[in-house]
C-alpha cells in the first residue's frame, strides 16, 4: 500500500487541538499519528485520501485562534515493523494474564498453566498487541468467549483470529487489502499451530462476496469510516445471535458508529475505552 505522510502546524500548539484534529481528519481517511511538538503527523492511504474533506475540517476548526497548516509527501515506502523484526518487543499481558502475547524472543518469566500464550512475527503488519485498540479486543474476547466461525476484518497479522481460535472458535477467516498482511497472518498461524482452522484472504469487503456462510462472531479493527462503510457487509455474513466487535476509532466516534450498527439491527452489549481510544461489542 501506498501512503502519504502528511505533517501538521497547530499553533498555538495544544493537546486538546491536536486530539480533535486527528479525530476530525478521519473523515479524510487518516489512520494513524504521531504526536510532534508543535503538532501532528499523519498518515493516510493514498487511494483513500480526501484532501478538500481535510480542507473543509480545518476551515471549519472549532478553536477560533488555532491556525493549522499542513505539507503533504509520499510516506517511505519500507518496513513499518522494522524495529519490531529487529529488537522484538516485552510480553504483552492481558487481563491478568488471561493472555500473554509475545514476539518468541522475550518470553515472560513465568506463565500460568491456565495462560493463553500468543506469539507474533511482525512484519509489514499491524497487530502486535502492544496497541491499545488491540489489547481492547482481545479483553473483549475473553469475555465473550468465541464460539463457532470468526470473521476477521482487516486481520494484520492475524493477531485477533489467533487470539479467537486459542480461546474456543472453531474455524477464523481473515481478509485483508495489504499482500503482505495476508502473508504474515498465515505465518503467525502456523507459529500458533492454528493454520489449520485459518484462511487468511487478500481483499477488501467486497471479498465477503465470496465466502460462503455465516459467522459467530466478527472482528474489525480498522478506522472509523472503512467501519461505516462496511458494517453493512459485516451485518450480512452474521448468524443470529453472532457479535460484532469494532475498534480502531476513537471515543468520540462511538456516537456515530452506536448509530449506524442500530440502523442495521445491532444492540450495544459492551463498551470499552483505552486513553482516547474505544471499542464496542453488538449483537446481531
């Protein structure tokens, strides 16, 4: 995938301003930032950015005094998980416990017989753990323990099918639009010894045209406007009963995103947030 890298000026600089910017600029399609000292830094797909929908954010900024600029560049086209292929990362514990994620290189000191270990190879994927919409998903996964099929919407590295399959799921199909994600899930699966009952699949929404069946359960860890987008589809592959979990947004998108699941029939069962960030679990 191609990006654009884009850095933002706010002045005069707050927090406050810089977290409902990024919050407003997903609308034009960013994912994610990095925070800069007068600043943002942001990074969009190139196919799926929307430059008059930012204009139009930030000729409409609500602080009157803040002035923000932007300059736009093509993102370094080179691997994101560098650092994480080279210096691995610490163990990642989950809900006492309950789950222990690692990079197979720094393994915990001491794991509980009762612990569901997950190991991950990152590379040129999203999904270590260590972020908090992850981590949030996988809480949510232990409380609503997975149960028959598992849809995976834009799998990473396979993390949250990995997860759902060691906790009960039967079978997880994941689909995502980045070649090497689709790759690296599959590796993962084998590391995890699941890739039996994995099928990771290049794609997006659209694919879930061809996969046949219904779902128990449905994971979505994407930006808030691919949700909105296709929630729809989402909703179409669900069994009765099944439960929707979505993350990758923020707390102030929750609004909008409770909204569009109950116009497609959805009742929120769960609500969880980490920092700014949030995740919501429905059901069909």
């Amino acid at each position: 995938m191609k990006y654009f890298e884009v850095e933002f000026r706010i002045f005069p600089y707050s927090v406050d301003a810089s977290d409902l910017l990024a919050a407003l600029a997903g609308d034009a399609g960013f994912e994610t930032f990095e925070e800069q000292a007068d600043g943002l830094k942001g990074y969009v797909q190139q196919s799926l950015f929307d430059e008059q929908v930012l204009k139009d954010c930030i000729s409409d900024f609500p602080f009157d005094s803040t002035t923000i600029t932007y300059d736009i560049r093509e993102a370094e086209d080179k691997d994101w998980n560098e650092q994480w292929e080279q210096e691995g990362f610490a163990p990642i514990i989950i809900s006492d416990g309950a789950v222990i994620i690692h990079d197979g290189r720094h393994l915990p000191v001491s794991v509980s017989s009762q612990s569901t270990e997950i190991e991950i190879d990152a590379k040129l994927a999203f999904g270590t753990g260590t972020h908090e919409t992850t981590r949030m998903v996988c809480s949510a996964l232990l409380e609503h323990t997975p149960k028959g099929r598992v849809l995976d919407c834009g799998t990473g590295t396979g993390i949250l099918s990995i997860c759902a399959l060691k906790l009960g799921a039967a079978e997880a199909v994941g689909y995502d639009i980045d070649e090497w994600s689709v790759d690296n899930a599959r590796h993962n699966a084998v590391i995890n010894q699941v890739d039996d009952r994995f099928t990771s699949l290049l794609g997006d929404a659209s694919i879930l045209n061809k996969v046949e069946g219904e779902f128990q359960l449905v994971l979505a860890n994407i930006n808030r406007n691919i949700l909105l987008a296709d929630m729809p589809q989402f909703v179409k592959k669900m069994a009765d009963g099944a439960l929707l979990i979505l993350s990758g947004f923020y707390t102030s998108d929750c609004p909008m995103l409770i909204e569009k699941a109950q116009s497609l029939g959805l009742s929120l069962q769960q609500q969880l947030s980490d920092s700014d960030w949030a995740c919501l679990v429905f059901k069909c």
